[in-house]
C-alpha cells in the first residue's frame, strides 16, 4: 500500500509540475499596465479554453498531491 502511493504521488506531482508549466504568465510587461488595465476589470475574460482547461487541471493535481501526502504520513 506505501509503494502504491508512493507511485501514485511521483505521478500526480509530476503532473502538478507540468500543468504548472504550462500555464501562461499574468503579467504583461510595462505596456500591459499603461494601456490594458480596464481589461483585467471589464474584458478579455478566460473561462474558456485552454487556460481554463489548465487551470482546473492544476487545482485537482493539488489537492490529490495533498490527500496522498496526507495518506502517507497517516499510514506511516
């Protein structure tokens, strides 16, 4: 049961690094914050695709990382 999870974390937080990876960054730069600044409150909003694909990815990659840490420091 240890080895299987200990399998089953090396999994889950390699694919917590890679969905982490593959996010794209939030800043803009200079120009970003001089001429997009309303765009962040009113426009450009990214429910939709990839980013809120990875997004989602990314929270359920955490909380499994947390729930076999979790397990593993109980069991042992």
């Amino acid at each position: 049961m240890h080895t299987a999870l200990m399998v089953i974390l090396a999994i889950v937080s390699i694919f917590l690094i890679a969905t982490v990876l593959l996010q794209p960054g939030n800043s803009d730069g200079l120009s970003g914050s001089i001429a997009g600044g309303a765009e962040q409150l009113f426009g450009k909003k990214k429910s939709r695709g990839y980013e809120a694909i990875l997004k989602k990815m990314t929270v359920v990659a955490a909380v499994l990382f947390i729930v076999i840490s979790l397990a593993l420091v109980t069991i042992s």
